[in-house]
C-alpha cells in the first residue's frame, strides 16, 4: 500500500483507518510504504497495543473513563444523541477532522493509559502489582530459544527463566521496563488455553509484598498469592535473592504449579 501523508490530519485518518483494518481482519498491521518513514512504525505500534488489549486488559477506572470522554466531546461535540445547538463564531473555523470513536476504542485507550501510568509514573518504588500488569503488555522480543528440559536462553540478574516445555507452555516474546525506578525483565509464555503469562524478574533486592497478599506452601515451595482485579491472577516468589512475579487472566492454581516447579526440580536434583 503506497500513500503520501500532507498534514496531520491526512496521517491520523490513515493511521486509524490502517490499524482499525487490521485489527477487523485479525491480520498483522499492514505495511505501508511512504515518503514519511515513521507512519509505518506508528501503525505497527498502535495496532500491536491495540491487539495486545483487544480481549483484555487492567480495569480501567471509571473517573478515567468519563474525563477522557468529556474531553473528546469538547473538542469534536456529542457522541451519541441528538446534536446539542451551539452558537458559531463569526470567524471562520477550519474544519477539524471528527474521529469515529467507538467505546471499546475508548476503552483500550484508557487501559494503555493505565499501563503507562502505572510502569512510568510509581512513586512509591517498584511495585508487584504493577509487574503483574505486564501480563496485558505487548512483548517487544522474539521469544528465546529452549536450551534444555529445565531452561529457556534468557537469564536475568542471576535468575534463568524456566522451560516449562513439558507441560506445553512455550516462550512467545520479551521486554524490558523500568517499574518504579527499578529494571524488570519479562518472558512471556502462552498457556495450554493461549492465554498469556507474564513472568518477570526485578533486579535488586526484594520487593515489599502487596498488604493483600497469601503465603501457600505449594508441593513443598514457599509461594505467595494474590488477585489483582478484572481475574487476574498473580504468583510471587524469591529466587536467588530477586523477586519473580508470575501474572495471568488464569486460573491461580496453574500459576501456583508453573512457579514451583523449578524449585522443586533444583532441589530434586
């Protein structure tokens, strides 16, 4: 697909159109070719944000919501409805480009907003709960190779993630964030159901557990426990001095058997 972008506004309608296309076909974003070398790269991300919360995400509170909805409705007027009069200026106004924006659009807008929000802007340190987010994150690496029965080729400060080939959960993609001022690495692998599991590691020392979280003694390992909304489920644990954070949209006792499992095959060997 050739185009040529001459305002910002001709470059917002392609880039809707192109990522709303792909996401209706369940298709990759399409390549476009252009004078302009960054439109590509900006369909390809908004489309894979827009993939990645398409059937997901972290709730997303509802003042968010309603702000950014009254916002859209000052600048392009009512959504829905009939059309409120209003009293036109008697200079002449350039007629503004008026998205077609729908509420699961919305939706997906805010939850991106949220994830940002809590990766980038925590003030209080790293947080568990936030690394458990990453769960409805886009990965931005290929997924690493399986060296052997018990470990993929990813390590993270002194940590070396787990194969769990055994049990039919393959590495699909990495990533890399900063949560809290603290680094934090990701390995995403996809569950038996497709479903995504996150399974991050924190460098440095310990990370405080969240005040609602349970302590289990799964198969003989020390793990803890806790829901952080919209069903997803979370795993922690220590390992080698750093924390592990283990997330899904699953259920807890599949989280709970992933985590233990190398722990309990190190002490067995």
């Amino acid at each position: 697909m050739r185009s040529r972008t001459s305002s910002d506004d001709e470059r917002a309608r392609l880039i809707t159109r192109l990522v709303g296309e792909s996401l209706a076909k369940h298709d990759p974003p399409a390549v476009v070719e252009s004078e302009d070398p960054q439109l590509g790269r900006q369909v390809d991300a908004q489309a894979r944000v827009a993939a990645a919360l398409r059937d997901g995400g972290p709730a997303v509170p509802d003042h968010l919501v309603t702000a950014i909805g009254e916002r859209v409705e000052r600048a392009y007027g009512p959504t829905g409805g009939r059309a409120r009069p209003t009293r036109r200026p008697a200079r002449r106004l350039a007629v503004a480009w008026r998205p077609a924006i729908s509420v699961p659009a919305l939706a997906a807008v805010c939850a991106a907003i949220v994830i940002a929000i809590s990766l980038g802007g925590a003030t209080g340190g790293p947080s568990i709960a936030a690394a458990a987010r990453l769960a409805y994150a886009p990965a931005t690496g290929p997924a690493p190779a399986t060296t052997s029965a018990r470990f993929i080729d990813a390590s993270y400060a002194g940590v070396t993630f787990p194969s769990y080939a055994r049990f039919q959960v393959a590495p699909t993609g990495v990533r890399s964030d900063h949560i809290g001022g603290r680094p934090t690495f990701t390995v995403f692998y996809r569950l038996r159901d497709g479903v995504t599991m996150s399974y991050s590691v924190f460098s440095g020392k310990p990370v405080a557990l969240p005040r609602n979280a349970r302590t289990f003694v799964y198969d003989g390992v020390k793990l803890h426990e806790f829901s952080a909304g919209r069903g997803l489920a979370v795993v922690t644990l220590v390992r080698y001095g750093r924390t592990c954070v283990l997330a899904a949209p699953s259920n807890r006792d599949i989280l709970l058997g992933l985590a233990a499992a190398p722990i309990r095959e190190q002490q067995a060997a």
